[in-house]
C-alpha cells in the first residue's frame, strides 16, 4: 500500500531531500549574509526543528 503524497517511485523521499538541501543553503546563505556565528546558530536549530517537524508529521 502507498501511502498518502508518496508515489509508487518514491517521490516522498525526494520531498525530504529536497527540504534537507534547502535546510543546508539556507544556513549557508543566512551566515554569508549576517557573518553572525550567533545568528547562523539560531537559523540552523530552527532549520532543523522545522526538518524534523516536517518528517515526523509525513511519517518519512
């Protein structure tokens, strides 16, 4: 059985790594703009609650 917003291809893990990647540039991007180590540290602990967020509620 296939569950609800993954295809039979696995399309649902592509949606995780695409979020993945997209948590990572925008840590990378939050730092080259602010060149806070503080600032990026906050961004990336909202990143990775917001990923894990997201996989825990898509059961991936």
């Amino acid at each position: 059985m296939v569950r609800s917003g993954q295809g039979r291809d696995g399309t649902g893990h592509r949606k995780v790594l695409w979020l993945v990647n997209g948590v990572l540039a925008g840590v990378g991007g939050v730092f080259l703009t602010t060149a806070s180590v503080l600032v990026t540290a906050i961004a990336a602990a909202a990143a990775v609650a917001i990923a894990v967020t997201v996989i825990a509620v898509t059961g991936r």
